[in-house]
C-alpha cells in the first residue's frame, strides 16, 4: 500500500514543481532588474537598492495593519538570524501602504515589542498621500511580499502572501531554500 501511495505521489510533486517552474517562466517581474528606490530609515538614513549591489538582497513589503504579514515575521525572523553572519545575504523590510500618520512610531512600536532583528525603511508617499511608491513599482498584488533580488540588481524569485497551512519552520525553510538556490547561481 505504501508503495502504490508514493508511486502515485511521485507524479503528483512532478506535476506541481513543474506548474510551479512554468508559473515563474510566465512571470513577467521575475529577471528583470528591481526599480531603484532611496527611503528613509527608523533614524532618517537614506537607503537605496545601489547600497546592496554585489549581495542577495530579500526585501519584505509589509504594513503594521497587516495580520498575515505579522503571521509571517516569526518565520522570516527565522531566516534573518541564520543569514545574520552572511555579508553576502540582506534583508530589507520596507513599510508600506500605510494608513494612519503615526505609522513610524507604530512601526517602530511593533519591531521593539516583538524584538525583531529587522532592518526597516518607509515607503515614499505617492501623488495621493499615501506611502506605496516602491510598492507600486514592484506591481505587487498585496502585502506581505518578499522580493528575491541578486547581486546585479535582478528580481529572481518572489513570495506574495502568506501561507496559513504551513509551520513558521516551513515558511522559514522556504525562504532559506530560496536563498540557497540564489547562492547556487539558481
């Protein structure tokens, strides 16, 4: 019985892991360079895409408001502190799509409180007063959205939203498989 379940089961993860490769093949944001951005730090330093060149760089799109993205930090946490030593593998958490005034202090609040090791900028506001400019570059459909970029400057992989069925040490380990397959030049 065992056998006949992983002898079906065997197609099955071919069919989806080539579903997967087709939908990337198909992905228009994917190998393309990433849009420049120059944002502002918690202590007002300017930060710009050209700071991480030479590096894998993962960008995380997120929002104080936003549940999943909070559901996904702890995995991501996970994943910032095995690279923490890594020169060669940054993280960016850019805080977007905002809707209060105060969203810095509270940004800032919610990293403290939850003691997380990221490294956070603001989104620049666009022609209708809200912070989304990067986002909208990116042409992300949603929030949470972490972004692949290698050492050229070249989106090479991305994960948009968060996935309720897996564990955080699932949801970690994808994203640590995703850099490791950059590293391999993947």
């Amino acid at each position: 019985m065992k056998r006949i379940f992983l002898l079906l089961l065997v197609p099955i993860v071919q069919l989806l892991n080539a579903n997967t490769a087709a939908a990337e093949a198909q992905d228009t944001s994917l190998n393309r360079p990433a849009p420049d951005f120059k944002l502002k730090d918690f202590n007002g330093k300017t930060v710009s895409l050209a700071d991480y060149k030479g590096k894998i760089l993962i960008i995380d799109f997120w929002a104080t408001w936003c549940v999943p993205c909070r559901y996904s930090f702890p995995a991501t946490k996970m994943a910032v502190e095995k690279y923490k030593n890594d020169p060669n593998v940054k993280f960016l958490f850019i805080d977007t799509r905002e809707k209060t005034d105060n969203y810095r202090d509270l940004s800032k609040k919610f990293i403290a409180d939850n003691h997380y090791p990221f490294y956070v900028v603001f989104d620049e506001k666009s022609s209708d007063g809200r912070p989304d400019t990067t986002f909208k570059s990116y042409v992300m459909t949603g929030i949470p959205a972490k972004y692949f970029i290698d050492g050229n400057g070249i989106i090479r992989h991305k994960m948009i939203g968060y996935i309720t069925h897996q564990t955080t040490k699932q949801s970690a380990e994808d994203i640590i498989y995703t850099i490791e397959q950059m590293k391999a030049g993947k």
